[in-house]
C-alpha cells in the first residue's frame, strides 16, 4: 500500500505535537523527530484513545484524529510546564 | 485519570457568561445558562465545591468566566470553525486567564438533539469544566475527561459523573460533606515529576558564516522531504520549512552541524530523500551514497553508486545521482540522472533496492517539467510532484505525468518567503510539447 500522502502525514505529526504526544518543533536545538519517536507517539495516541496500537498512521488513527475534540493536549510534558513557567515569570 | 496540578485553593467559585453563542445555535441566553448551571452541579454534587453565578458586573471577579469565541481570540488557542476543536479551559492559578471556558462560537451549540446534528454544549461544557477545576484528559472509558467528543451524555438532570471523574475531583477537593468546605489535604495523586530549580542554560550554538548563500536565489542542490519537512541544500547549507509551512530561521544551518557523518569538506549534496519502509534517510554525493538514521551515518558508509545497479539506456553505468524520491501517489522511489529515470520497488530489511524492469525511462515521460530536475519531492495533496530547478518548482497533480497546464511558480516566493521584487523572472515552461486548440480560443 502507498505510503500515506505527505500532508496527511504532516498533519499527522502536527496534530501529534499539538495534543503533546510528540515534543514540539525546537528551533534552538533544530532537532529531528526520530522515526522510533514518530511509532512511539503514534502508539501513545492509539493506546491513549483505545484503539489497536500499530505505531502507523493507519486508517482508523487518521480516523480517530478527525474527530471534533477538546483542544487541550493529552500529554502535558515537564518541558511545556517549564516553558508555560518562564514565560508566567 | 490525570490532575493538572493545579487547584483552587477555595472551594466557593463564582462562575460568569461573559457571551453567548451569536453564529449557529438556536439555544436562548437562559437555556445557555441553565446548561452551563447543570454542567458545573455535576461537579459539585460529588465534592465540597460550590459555585455562584456573578452578575455581568462582577465578572472580572469571578473564577470560571464562560465565553463563545470564533477564530483567533487572543488565548493562543485559535478555533478552527465547526469540528475539529470544540472548546478549551485553562487550568486553576493566579492569573486573570486560569478558570478561563472558551467555546467555539462556530460550532452548532445544542442540548438532546440527536447526534449529528449539532454538538451537545451541556457535554462539552461538564468536560471543560473538568480542566477549570485541575483535571487533565483521561483515557479511562467511560470518562468526561476523555478528549475526543462521542456525542450527548444524556439528561442534564440526571447524569452521573463516571467513577474515575469523581475520584479525580475528590482528590483536589475532597468527598462532598454536609457541613462547610474542607480543603484537600494530602499530597495530590498521581505525583507530578519535579521540575528543575533553575531553568537550564541555553546551550551554545556554532552559528554559520555569515557569508552564506542567499535562499531568494534558488539553485538548491537537493530538495527533501524528510519526516514531513521540506530540507533544501544548497552548498554546505541548509534550510528547513517545518510542517506548519514556516522555516525554521531565514538564515541556512551548516549540514555538517546537524547531518553527522558525511565527509569534512562536503559542500554539495546531489539528493536526498527518505526511505518508505526503514524512514532511514539516503545521501546521494557523487558516485557515492550514505544511509543516515536520523541524523547520523550508519556505519560502513559512503559505498558506491554502481550498487544501486542503474544503468542508462547506452549502457553506462550511472556515476551521479540529480533527484530521488518516493511518490506518495504510488509509494515507489524514483531516482533521477541525466535525462533518465529509475523505479524502484522497496522492500522490507533490503537497503538497496534494484530497479524495476523497463527502466530507465526518458525523464520527458514527466510532461511539462524540466527533464533534469535540481530534485523531486512528493508533496501536498495525495501524489503531487514538485520539480524544482533553478529557482522554480513545477507541480504535477495528483499522480499524474501529463497535466494539461504546467506552470513554473516562484521558488524565493512560495517556499523561502522571499519578497516577489527579488525572485526573479519565472521561466518559460520548459519541455511543454502539448497544444490545446478548442473551438473557442
């Protein structure tokens, strides 16, 4: 089967970053998702929203993606807690 | 459940509507407020909170103000118009803004209509109520806290909050009694991780020469799509397009600061592009390649081009490599040189794969495009090409070769968000052998 088309995909890791499930874009260190660290925030979502943890962006995760939610994220990092931190000081 | 980590540290919380739903819902100011009246008791039924409306005037004053917003709202939570994101909360604090319930106003607000018809406010706001008080998201089922909307919960007067939610409240503000509020007492469960004293340093970086190239002049060696983001090399340079569209800094990174493993010294890269089945990223300089995983070089790299096994038609072994990509369209890779190109069909476990048969193929297969391209990408909607020489780029629609209008657009311009007066002019659209007479024009 096709890999799924780049903006999907690209949706897929931006509505992963969003809702804390992967660490957001850093400018400063410039750093690259890994590939294990794109499975492993796809599998946190999956096991997060009860569904069959693939580690794929499969057709019932995008599924799951496009479902109306609340736009708090899932995962709360330390990381967004430090920044939310400084930025209230 | 999860706790914010946050709470209130009085149990008496005032409560105000600051606006009401102005767009699509047919639900009358009172309705609103009944349901947000009901959607707040659920949470205090089982706890020793107790809320108070406030009038309009005290509104300031109050903990938990309630309004129905469109679009950018100045909270850094923009809505999105009807689906996607419904509604938000911030957590307990001190700030004016904590407490604070934010609705999509473009959202169809309704209560007991059936499910389809619009989104139920007394379920969306019995959850956003949960984050006013300190829950965060739950993936227990059944639970308010789940973030996903599944449809009305039922009766406003009736429903009973899932067992995990009244844990979760009774640990911030204890098991509902019949005399005055007790506070919490306890250490909050699960315990939040320690977050460090000091802020630490931010570490330095080894910022490139200034004499880099200029990225509104185009002619980039290698354009790639890498984890969804767009890399363009240009000499021993780079710059990143991140997935919302924007690039990481104007100015390029070094490559051999990030990509670890290439040769000191390189200052061009032929192609780059990621693999379909490992994600394992591939260099092409010369009549070499490198394997990366992630950043850096697997061990055992450069080796030869010639184990790519690619021949051209003359039957010369190929020794460059222009362009290469996987054609979302088809999930096949694609390698470009001269004026020829190759297929290739991955496989699981093979790191190099061979090329398919009947290849190579006449790169003036690809209508309207330049036949020896900078580099390819896959892009965009599902199978778009995007060629890039010089400094256009060129799109090929939806998997398709042969398009009836192929139009050079402005590399400076679409992607490194150069002013169009410095862009230059676009070329003439090169290879564009089809003729469309109509009786018309």
């Amino acid at each position: 089967a096709p890999a799924p088309a780049p903006d999907l995909y690209s949706r897929g890791m931006d509505w992963l970053s969003r809702y804390g499930y992967l660490p957001p874009p850093d400018p400063r260190t410039g750093r690259l998702q890994t590939k294990e660290g794109m499975e492993s925030a796809i599998r946190q979502m999956q096991r997060f929203a009860g569904l069959k943890e693939t580690g794929k962006l499969d057709e019932a995760t995008l599924k799951q993606m496009s479902m109306p939610r609340c736009s708090l994220p899932d995962i709360v990092s330390s990381e967004d807690r430090l920044r939310k931190r400084r930025k209230k000081r | 459940y999860t706790l914010a980590g946050s709470s209130w540290e009085k149990t008496n919380l005032r409560w105000s509507v600051l606006s009401y739903p102005r767009l699509f819902s047919t639900l009358s100011p009172s309705e609103v407020e009944s349901i947000l009246f009901h959607a707040l008791k659920v949470w205090s039924d089982n706890t020793n909170l107790q809320f108070h409306s406030t009038s309009k005037d005290e509104a300031k004053q109050a903990e938990i103000r309630i309004s129905f917003e469109r679009s950018l709202h100045d909270d850094g939570y923009p809505f999105d118009g009807k689906g996607g994101t419904l509604a938000h909360a911030f957590f307990p604090g001190q700030a004016e803004i904590n407490g604070d319930t934010h609705f999509d106003d473009e959202e169809t607000w309704t209560y007991r209509e059936p499910d389809g018809v619009g989104t139920d406010l007394f379920t969306v706001a019995v959850h956003e109520f949960g984050h006013a008080l300190g829950l965060s998201h739950s993936s227990a089922d059944p639970s308010i806290m789940r973030p996903y909307y599944q449809g009305p919960v039922g009766d406003i007067t009736s429903y009973i909050l899932p067992m995990d939610d009244v844990q979760a409240i009774q640990t911030l503000y204890g098991v509902k009694m019949n005399s005055a509020t007790i506070p919490p007492s306890g250490p909050l469960t699960p315990r939040l991780p320690e977050l460090p004293k000091t802020p630490r340093p931010p570490r330095g970086t080894v910022q490139p020469n200034p004499g880099y190239p200029d990225r509104c002049e185009g002619g980039f060696d290698a354009v790639a799509n890498i984890r969804g983001e767009v890399f363009f090399f240009k000499g021993p340079y780079f710059w990143r397009m991140q997935r919302s569209g924007s690039l990481v800094s104007l100015a390029p990174a070094s490559i051999k600061n990030f990509w670890m493993g290439l040769p000191p010294g390189t200052n061009k890269i032929d192609a780059v592009y990621e693999k379909k089945t490992d994600g394992h990223i591939i260099f092409f300089i010369g009549s070499q390649f490198w394997v990366f995983k992630d950043t850096i070089a697997m061990p055992g790299y450069p080796r030869p081009l010639s184990e790519w096994g690619m021949r051209t038609r003359g039957g010369r072994m190929v020794e460059r490599v222009d362009a290469a990509f996987v054609w979302a369209h088809n999930g096949h890779t694609y390698v470009f040189s001269g004026e020829e190109f190759w297929r290739f069909t991955e496989n699981q476990g093979q790191i190099v794969p061979r090329p398919d048969a009947d290849y190579p193929r006449s790169a003036s297969l690809w209508k309207g495009v330049p036949s020896s391209p900078d580099d390819i990408i896959s892009w965009g909607k599902a199978g778009d090409t995007y060629f890039f020489k010089g400094n256009s780029y060129w799109v090929l629609k939806s998997g398709g070769l042969d398009q009836d209008v192929v139009s050079p657009n402005s590399t400076a311009t679409d992607w490194m968000f150069c002013p169009t007066s410095t862009a230059g002019p676009l070329p003439v659209t090169p290879n564009y052998r089809k003729c469309n007479c109509g009786i018309n024009n």
